[in-house]
C-alpha cells in the first residue's frame, strides 16, 4: 500500500472508531509539511515566482459565448471530453421583461450556444465565463487534510496529485464548483491559470484563443500590465462577495443577477 492509499483509508474510517491521538497527530504533522514548496521547486525551474503576482480579468461585455475557451482548456489541460467535467465553462444569462433570470450552460458552452427560446419577452442575454478564482482565502485549502491543495507565492492555488488522496473535501468546499474529480487520476482538478505556461511567460490557453479579448491574464502590480489596467479602467465586481473568499478573477460589467 502507498503513502497515497494509506492517508485513503485513514480518512474513511469512521471518526469514531479512528480518531485517535495518533491519527490526529499524523494529520496535524502533514498539514505542517510544506508539500507545495517540494513540488514547486521542481516546477519553477529559472522562474522567480516573488517576482510575479497573477490575476485574471473577464469582460463581460466582451464576451459572446463562442466557447473557444472551454476547447481550448480541455485539451491543454487533459480535461476529460464528458460534459460534466470542466476546468473552464460559460453560462449564459437570459433575463426577461418581467425580471426573471434563466441560466444555461450546454455542455459548458463548448459548442456554443443556441437561440434562446423563452416565451415571455427577452430584455437581454450575456455571458459570463467560470473558472477557479484562485481565492486569497481559499476555502478548498482550508479543508484539505493533506495539504495537497495550497496557494503559491504568485497568486495561484494548486493542486499536488502525489499527495492529492481523492476525498473531496475541496470539491464539496468550494463555493464556486470549480473542482471535480478525475476519472483517471482520482484525484482533485480544477483551474490551474495553465500554471505550466505562465511559468514560461505564455497565456493560459483560454486566454490565447479568445477571439474577442474578453479574458484577460497578467500581473496585478506593474502599471503597464494589461491586466493591471483592465482593473485601473473597469469598476470591477467578483462572484459571491459576501463569502470574503478573495476571488481573484475580476469582472466588468457584471450584472448583479449573477452569483
Ligand atoms: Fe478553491 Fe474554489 Fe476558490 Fe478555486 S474557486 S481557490 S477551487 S475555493
Ligand atoms: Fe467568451 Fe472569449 Fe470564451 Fe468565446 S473564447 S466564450 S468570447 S471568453
């Protein structure tokens, strides 16, 4: 039995039986060992991740629900082709004369969208594109109880599949429903803001392929930073900011019909 296994099986006897002083113990000493920092090492290479602090920014506005983006995340990222499993996704918003909001998300946008059919009177329809918010006060950190998921230096939150051990915790955690569990792995996935790219100075690939600029990646500091403007010019709203999660990924023009 692995390391992986062993902490699986721990975590599925029942508290009672297995709540030990040495169960919590093993727990409380591998929460303490800086897991992320052994893995980034290995990821970092050259790059200095100090001297970076990422963010995302999605225009609304701008948007038009091609669903280039979620194409182009499944297969950078391996992201299974099943139509529950998404890194990224779009939701389009139909709100009628009469107030009523109605979401759609088919297949996460990936094709597309079709007209909207609705028998009241539409006022107006946009779409909002979703990923993880790589929060400041992450609440899928919090809850990990191998401190397999852990925020780096540079803005991001990560997952470690060597010591990712499939609970999820994180997945019932997360208040956006950005993680999922992979059919191949077994263990957590989620939006990596293509971490393997940025370290290299690319674009997430949603980013790259977006046709109308409506995603937008960078630095949050440096002034001449394209994302750093977006957020100087655009009154920005995040997702569910009553839940002081500290999104990272920042809108414009969002409705306040949108959760
Ligand atoms: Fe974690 Fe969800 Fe926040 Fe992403 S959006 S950092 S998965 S709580
Ligand atoms: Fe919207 Fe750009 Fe994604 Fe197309 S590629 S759905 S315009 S964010």
């Amino acid at each position: 039995m692995n390391r992986r296994d062993l902490l699986k099986n721990l975590l599925i006897i029942p508290p009672g039986i297995f709540l030990g002083g040495l169960f919590l113990k093993t727990l409380s000493l591998l929460k303490k060992t800086p897991l992320g920092k052994i893995s980034l090492e290995s990821i970092y290479g050259k790059y200095n991740p100090h001297a970076h602090y990422y963010a995302m920014g999605i225009d609304i506005d701008k948007c038009i629900g091609c669903g280039r983006c979620v194409e182009a995340c499944k297969i950078e990222n391996n992201v299974p082709r099943e139509p529950f499993f998404f890194r990224t996704w779009v939701e389009r918003y139909v709100i009628t004369v009469d107030g009523e909001t109605k979401v759609d998300s088919p297949e996460g946008g990936i094709h597309g969208f079709p007209e909207p059919i609705s028998e009241k009177e539409i006022l107006r329809t946009f779409f909002v594109p979703k990923l993880c918010n790589h929060c400041d006060n992450p609440p899928c950190v919090q809850v990990c109880p191998v401190g397999a998921t852990y925020k780096t230096i540079d803005g991001a939150v990560l997952v470690d599949k060597d010591y990712c051990i499939g609970c999820r915790y994180c997945i019932q955690a997360c208040p956006y429903g950005a993680r999922y569990l992979h059919p191949e792995t077994h263990t957590a996935d989620k939006c990596t803001f293509c971490y393997h790219r940025i370290v290299k100075g690319l674009q997430p690939a949603c980013v790259e392929v977006c046709p109308t600029g409506a995603r937008i990646f960078g630095e949050v500091k440096p002034r001449n930073n394209p994302l750093a403007r977006f957020v100087r010019f655009n009154k920005l709203g995040v997702l569910k900011p009553y839940l002081n999660t500290g999104p990272k990924v920042y809108y414009a023009n969002l409705d306040k019909e949108v959760t």
